[in-house]
C-alpha cells in the first residue's frame, strides 16, 4: 500500500488543482478528433492533459455502479496551481465536452461533475432504481444528489448562479 500511496502521490503533487470530465463515445475517431479539436487545441496549462482510452464495451451490469460505457473515453483533465485559474481551467474540463454532447453515450461518474455538465450517466433504468432507493431511504431529501446544478461546488457551478 506504500508504493501505491508514493505513486498517487508522485502523480498528484500538493498544491495542484483539478478539474475532470470525460464523455463515452462510440463513433468514428476521425469524429471524435473533429468534434474535440477545442479540447485538444486548447489545454488550459502546460501540467493539463487529455485522457483518451480505449475501452472496449462491456455488457451493462443491473447491479453496477455505473451503467454508460462505449468503445471510447474523451477525457479533459485540468490541472493548475493558481486559485486566480480555477474558472477558468474548470470552464475547458466541463464546457469543452459539452461540445462532444452529439456523439456522447453518457460520462463516467469517476471524472465527471454531473451538477457542472448534465450528462447521464446511468441508464435510464438504472436512474429510475437510483430515484426509487433516494425517495425510499431519503424520503426528506436531506442527503444531496450532486447530480443537479444548484449542487454544485466549483467556481464554474457558483459563477452560473442567479445574481453573479
């Protein structure tokens, strides 16, 4: 367990800041390069990096925490040191993939922020089960969801905000 805290810690170093998203995708790469050009011609900081993996598909699971998967993951990841940055650098993690909306199969909840960019996540299955579980153990909504925009906690999130 040592070594992997040394290495989180070697890959994440104090005082950096991060913004992350990601969108599944199932279509040509030549589309996904066109439709992400903003991301990938525009990284915030010279520390920012986009993620792209190579998936595969993998049946959906009932009981899965997570149910969006595609061939694909486009994934922008910000990361800077100034505070004076943070909406700016959140605004290419979370605006930028609202680009790829047409060719998205859903985010992963690992990278995204759901209450910065609306993107499901979930089957609608699976997000009907999650509403059932919230309204039979939460029946008072006390336990935020941090799927919705009010939720949010970011700098981007409080900058969209009534009156700011």
């Amino acid at each position: 367990m040592a070594d992997l805290y040394s290495l989180s810690d070697a890959l994440t170093p104090a005082g950096n800041r991060y913004a992350v998203d990601g969108v599944w995708c199932d279509r040509p790469v030549a589309d996904i390069i066109d439709a992400g050009r903003p991301v990938l011609d525009g990284l915030p900081t010279p520390k920012s990096f986009l993620l792209w993996m190579l998936w595969g598909h993998f049946p959906p699971s009932a009981r899965a925490c997570w149910s969006a998967q595609a061939p694909l993951y486009f994934s922008p990841n910000a990361v800077w040191d100034r505070p004076e940055d943070d909406l700016r650098c959140e605004q290419w993690a979370h605006l930028l993939p609202a680009k790829l909306a047409a060719l998205s199969c859903g985010t992963q909840f690992a990278d995204a922020n759901p209450a910065d960019r609306p993107d499901p996540g979930l089957s609608p299955e699976s997000a009907s089960r999650l509403e059932e579980l919230r309204r039979r153990y939460d029946p008072d909504g006390l336990l935020h969801s941090y799927l919705a925009p009010a939720e949010s906690t970011t700098h981007l999130g409080r900058s969209r905000r009534p009156g700011r």
